[in-house]
C-alpha cells in the first residue's frame, strides 16, 4: 500500500500537489488535489493505466464532484466510466439457433 508521501511524490512530476488523502475504506484509492486544471490534466494523461499498483492498474480520473473540470477530463471520464461498465457488466453472448443456421459438414474424415 502506498502511502500520502508515496503518491504526492508520482503527482508532484506534473505539477503542485496541495493535497492526497488515501481512502480509510480502500487500501487502493486515493484522492489527489492538484493546482490546476491543466496538472490535472497532464497528471491523467501521464499516469492513467500506465503504471499497476498490488498488480492493479492504477486508474486517474477527475473527482465527479469536482468544480473543475476539463473538456478532455469529461471526455476521459466518460470513456473510463464505458470499459468499467463494458468489463464489469459484459453483454450476454447471443445463443445460435442450430436449426436456422446454415451447417454443414466438413467432409473430413
């Protein structure tokens, strides 16, 4: 598990850092403040699922309750929500009907 000083120091490579919190309730989620928009923004783009934390990758999106939050965040975050969706809730595969299908046999011995 890493801790406060351990993820500031990752975030601090793009931009100032004024506040982590690790999550009491989850040994793998943490909250990053950062200064701005744009080091937000660079922070994403530079570290979501490029690096794995306890085999994990790590996931970096926008707080939703943020007040700030970029085109590129909204779009990011959209996009992070669908294969989170996608992975977690497959769709079921469709059953073939054998009778309507058109079978035939290969001819191989």
């Amino acid at each position: 598990m890493a801790t406060t000083q351990q993820v500031e120091q990752v975030f601090l490579a793009y931009g100032k850092v004024l506040h982590v919190e690790i999550l009491a309730d989850s040994v793998q989620c943490a909250t990053v403040t950062m200064d701005s928009v744009a080091s937000a923004d660079i922070a994403i783009a530079a570290l979501h699922a490029r690096y794995t934390m306890c085999a994990l990758p790590v996931i970096v999106v926008y707080d939703r309750t943020s007040p700030n939050i970029s085109p590129f965040g909204i779009s990011h975050g959209s996009a992070v929500k669908a294969h989170l969706e996608a992975t977690l809730n497959p769709p079921q595969p469709k059953k073939l009907n054998p009778a309507a299908a058109a079978w035939q046999p290969t001819g191989g011995k």
